[in-house]
C-alpha cells in the first residue's frame, strides 16, 4: 500500500472533516490528475458511487476507466490500483495497492493509524 500524503488541499476549496460529496470531488481530482492535456470526459477516471464506503474516519473510493465502463474492453480497463483512502479529517489520501485483498490493506490501514 503506498501511503502518499496530498498537498494540504486550500482549506478555500475544501472544508474540513470533509463530508462524502467533498471527499468524492477531492477523489474524482486525485484520480484524474495524470490526465492534463487530454480531453478530460473521454479518458476521465470515474468514482464507482455504489462501491464507495464510508469507514467513519475515512472514505473508500473504488473507480474505473470511464471508457471502460461505456464499451466494456478490455483494453481501456484500468489495472492496479483503483482504489483511494480520502481521511474525513485532514484530506489525507492513500492509494490502495493490487498485491492484497482490499480488507487486509483497510485493517493495515486502521492498525497504523492507531498506532500514530
């Protein structure tokens, strides 16, 4: 699991603890920020809504090409990571790793910040 720590988003743009809808923005930018300069609909990354959760003191969002999801081919899916921890809190965000079931990565996840 690769824990990268945003830029501290402008508290002007985001208003802390974040609620599902600001945390679903702040992921839907995170997702697609390798996407500058291209035409952002067409290859966007999207939030998977019904796969989202809510762990109390963070959010989990699952997302998925775009394109993908509009033709079904297997060469416009996304493999890896496709999932992203947003904390309600600070913003704080960690990229969920492909190596391990999404379950052990949350459970490392919550162990660690217990131990902070």
């Amino acid at each position: 699991m690769k824990r990268r720590k945003s830029t501290k988003p402008s508290t002007n743009t985001y208003a802390f603890p974040l609620d599902r809808d600001s945390a679903r923005k702040m992921a839907t930018d995170l997702i697609n920020r390798h996407q500058r300069g291209r035409k952002y609909a067409e290859d966007a990354n999207v939030i998977l809504e019904e796969q989202t959760l809510d762990k109390g003191f963070y959010f989990v969002f699952f997302y998925e090409a775009r394109r993908y999801l509009e033709t079904g081919n297997l060469r416009d899916k996304l493999y890896g990571s496709t999932a992203l921890i947003i904390e309600k809190e600070n913003g704080a965000f960690t990229e969920l790793g492909a190596g391990r079931s999404v379950e052990s990565q949350l459970e490392h996840f919550e162990a660690k910040k217990q131990e902070e």
